[in-house]
C-alpha cells in the first residue's frame, strides 16, 4: 500500500496545477465563455460576418492607398520623434550611470506613459491639435516614447561589467561612458527595437482613424458601421501587405546596418 506521506507529497506537487486549473475554468464561466447559448449565437454571428467579407471588393484601393500612406507616414514620423524623446530618457534611466534619485522618477514616467493606450492618447491630441494626422503623429511618438524608453535601459543593464569597468578605469564622465561603452555595446539591440516598433506602429496607427486622427482607420470603421464587410477585408488586406513588405525591409535594413560590437577607446 502507498504510505501516507507519499501520496501527501504527490498531491502537493499537484495542487499548483489543480489550482491554474481552477482559476482558469472559473474565469471562462465569469467572462461568459462557458454560456452554451452564447457560444452558439457567436459562432452563427461570425459566419454571417465572415460570409460578408468574401469576395473582397477592391473597388476603393486607390482610395485606401492614399490613407495607407498617410498611416506609414504616421508611424515613420512618429516612430523618429519617440525615439529623440526616448533615448535621453533611457540613458538618465539607466542605472549604470545615475542613482536613484534620477532613474526613479524617469522610470516612474515612462511607466505613466505606457499605461496609457495608444488610442486614449490619439483621442488627446485630437482635442489638442484637431483632427487629422498630426494628432496621430503625436499619438504614437508619444506611445512608442514609453517602450523606447524602457527597453533601452534594460538593455544597457545587460552591457558586460568588463567593458563598463574598462572606460571607467580611464576616468570617463557620465557621456563618455554612455559613448564609448553603452551605445555601442547596445547598437544592433537598438536598432531591432527601433525597427520592430516602427512595424508595430504601422499597425497601431491603423486604427488612429477610429478616434480621426488620421489614417487609413478612418475607413476601416466607417466600412464597419456600414456592414461592408468586403470592403473591410480589402482594407486588412491592403495593411497586412504593407505589414510583410516593412517586415521583409526591417530584415534588410538589420543585415545591411548590423553594427560590429567594438568600443572605441575615449580620445584622451
């Protein structure tokens, strides 16, 4: 027979995945994902709306192009000016070079700023500016602003303690160790993440016409509010193939600017 000490054992070794488990079923059934009923009249809903959406009409693409361009611009201008903004704001966050009472606050705001939606942010710069692309252009510079200014400082923490301790072994300042040893350590990091969220914007800014800041959102919700659904897909279409083509570039663009790692030693 087993012993009782060894089925308690097994049972605590359980018990987390029992637990997950749990949790999880429970919250199926508060969200309504268990309700049969609805499940049922989903599923009837999504294949009337996925019976709208085919065959595509690309009756509207030239018009589509037009707002898709607008979108890339957009993202483009937005995506650079998030990044001016962001980098100081990864450096003075960045541990390696100040304490506390510098990182803190500025990791404190680009927290504040992630948190807010892009859309939310699109809709202030509405009120601010007016409709249009400006709006959205401020939008997303300032959402990309708060994980352009993250994830940078986090890598910088990653730099190898021997080439930090090296360029302070010179006595460096504060810019020269950001120069000679942060920056390029980091380059090719940087430039993937700054490559990956202009990708990222492009389709963020899809929808900053939802709220008219611009874009080819605009006819995207307006296709939706008048249930023409083919022209809704030529529209996804249109931005998915935009999508591939800035991924296919980025990979271009990271092979051809690949930054060799070397840290120059500071001009004496």
């Amino acid at each position: 027979m087993t012993s009782s000490p060894s089925a308690l054992r097994r049972w605590l070794r359980r018990a987390p995945g029992l637990a997950l488990l749990a949790a999880f079923l429970i919250t199926l059934g508060n969200v309504g994902l268990l309700d049969a009923e609805r499940l049922r009249r989903a599923a009837r809903n999504l294949l009337v709306f996925v019976g709208g959406l085919f065959p595509p009409d690309p009756s509207t693409l030239p018009t589509l192009s037009a707002a898709m361009l607008e979108t890339i611009q957009i993202a483009f201008a937005g995506t650079a000016l998030g990044f001016l903004l962001a980098l100081p704001l990864a450096l003075l966050a960045c541990p390696l070079l100040f304490g506390p009472a510098v990182t803190g606050p500025v990791k404190l705001v680009l927290a504040f700023v992630r948190t807010v939606p892009a859309l939310f942010w699109a809709i202030v710069f509405v009120v601010a500016v007016g409709l249009g692309p400006a709006a959205g252009t401020l939008a997303v510079a300032l959402y990309s602003l708060g994980y352009l200014g993250k994830l940078p400082y986090e890598t910088f923490e990653g730099v190898d303690p021997e080439v930090i301790e090296a360029v302070r072994s010179v006595g460096c300042s504060r810019a020269q160790l950001a120069r000679y040893a942060l920056l390029p350590e980091t380059a090719n990091g940087i430039l993937a993440l700054l490559l990956f969220m202009f990708e990222y914007n492009v389709r963020a800014s899809s929808i900053m016409g939802f709220v008219g800041a611009g874009g080819i959102g605009f006819y995207l919700l307006g296709y939706i509010q008048l249930l023409r659904y083919d022209l809704l897909l030529s529209g996804l279409l249109l931005t998915l193939a935009v999508v591939i083509v800035i991924d296919r570039l980025s990979a271009l663009l990271r092979r051809m600017f690949l930054v060799p790692i070397s840290s120059p030693a500071p001009a004496e």
